[in-house]
C-alpha cells in the first residue's frame, strides 16, 4: 500500500509540474494518435475482410479444378477399364474431350469480351456523373443490364407543353454530348415521356406526338453538338410508361421526363466476341 500512495504521489507530483500548454500539446498529439490508430484499424478490417473474400473465391477455384481434373481422370480411367471399347470409338471419345475444353476456351473468351464492354460502360457512367453532375436532383444517371440511362425532369428541358429546348437545357445536352462523342462504340437513343393531362395546344394530336417532338429536339440538340445522326435514335413514349401513378401534380411532374439510352452497338459487340474467336483459333494453331 506505501508502494502503491508513493506512485500515485509521483505521479500527481508530475503531472503538476508540466505546464497547461505541454499538456494540451501533449493531449493533442495522444487524440491525433488515436485518430490513426482509428483509421488504421478500420483499413486493416476492410483488408482482412477483401483477403478472406479473396480466399474463399481461390479455395471455390480450386475446388473446381479438382472436381475437373478428377471427372478427366475418371473420363480416362473408364475409357481403358473399357476392353470392348474399339480404336474409333476412343478416338470419338478423345474429340469429345477435346471439343468441350474448346467450348470451355470459347465460353472464357466470351465473358472477357463482356467484361471488357462492362469496363466501357462503368468508364462511361463515370464520365457523365464527373461532366453533367449527379448532384441535381432533376437529372439522375444509372445502369440497367448494361444500358446507360440519363433521365431528365421535362423542368430543365422545356416549357409546359412546349418542345422547344431551353438555354438550360443546351447547357446540359452539351456536356452529354461531349461524354458520347468520346464513345464512338455507343449509340443514343431519346425517349420522351409525358403525363396523362390531355394535349390541348391544337399544334400537335396528343401527348404521344409531343414526346415524339420532344424526343427529336433533343436529338437535334445533341447532332448540333456533333455527334453522328447515325448514332441518334428518337423515340416517344407517351404517357404510357409511367414511373408512378398521374394522381397527384407531384406525380404527374415525376413522369413527364426525357431519357437518354446510351446503349453499345450490337454490331461492334458482336464484332468484339467474333475478334476473341479469331484470336482464340490462332493460338490453338500455333
């Protein structure tokens, strides 16, 4: 107990004789300390959980590759324990296997061709989010099943019943532009949504005729900027898509929109998987 109040008294003896500004420094340096230990830890429990993520895939990998190797051997065990097996029908059995390691090749090549339009498509919705801005509620940019969309309040773009582009609206077309003219690969499709409120300007049939007009609008906007009209596709959905009912002025104004599909050309896609096969081939010959 003396050894224990000695301390105790040294330490409140210390503590005494260092000044109020040391101490706060010192507090300060312990607080900052603590903050990277923090951090640290929080990164290292990101990392543990990416290794053990990355460990259960390569035992799933290997455990794969075990099962192959073994249905092979089995394949090649069954093919000698069978006596009456003639010389055609092992050599039959030998192409099998030759042709499913083939598809297997082919099937390995057609996923990198889809991962590499996958690595286009995330390029080009990081693009448009830096250039046309995701902060505004009114403009919102997403991925469906490897479709870029850009949807458009009908606020930004035109007047109530109007399908002429406002200065606000060439502002925005142009950044999307700038952002699809670097993909040549990628195709522009307008589609122009209404309401349900009957079209009653007299100029036009219906709601189904202004999302037409509007849809070519824009796509006059986004030619202006230079992009080939070859690309450019309008199309007009009425009022027969909504994103939620026409019940309130809220609802109504949530479903009268512009979106813009900016979509790979099939063609080049396809293009794309017919140069894997022919790189798949050469190399088979070599």
């Amino acid at each position: 107990m003396k050894k224990i109040a000695l301390l105790l008294l040294s330490v409140t003896f210390l503590a005494s004789c260092v000044s109020k500004k040391d101490y706060i420094e010192l507090e300060n340096r312990y607080q900052k300390s603590q903050d990277l230990l923090n951090s640290t830890t929080v990164k290292l429990n990101s990392c543990l959980t990416d290794k053990a993520g990355l460990e259960a895939r390569a035992n799933s990998l290997e455990e794969r590759l075990a099962d192959l190797k073994k249905t092979n051997e089995d394949l090649i065990q069954s093919s000698k324990d069978l006596t009456m097996l003639t010389a055609q029908g092992a050599s039959n059995l030998e192409k099998s296997l030759e042709s499913l390691k083939e598809k297997d090749l082919k099937i390995s090549r057609l996923q990198d061709a889809i991962s590499k339009k996958d690595s286009v498509t995330l390029a080009l919705v990081t693009s448009l989010k830096r250039e046309v801005g995701i902060n505004d509620p009114d403009i919102e940019i997403s991925v469906e099943k490897g479709v870029v969309y850009i949807s458009i309040a009908d606020k930004l773009l035109f007047k109530s019943g109007s399908y002429e582009i406002s200065a606000r609206a060439n502002e925005i077309l142009a950044k999307v532009a700038t952002v699809i003219k670097g993909k040549p690969n990628f195709e522009a499709m307008v589609e122009g949504h209404t309401d349900d409120v009957p079209y009653k300007n007299g100029l036009l049939l219906d709601n189904w005729d202004l999302s037409v007009k509007r849809a070519t609008a824009v796509v006059r906007a986004l030619q202006s900027q230079g992009i080939d009209p070859g690309r450019l596709v309008a199309a007009g959905r009425g009022e027969y898509v909504p994103l939620v009912p026409n019940d309130t002025a809220e609802n109504r104004a949530t479903n009268r929109r512009t979106r813009i599909l900016v979509l790979p050309k099939i063609d080049q896609f396809y293009e794309m998987i017919e140069e894997e096969m022919k790189t798949l081939s050469e190399e088979e010959k070599k």
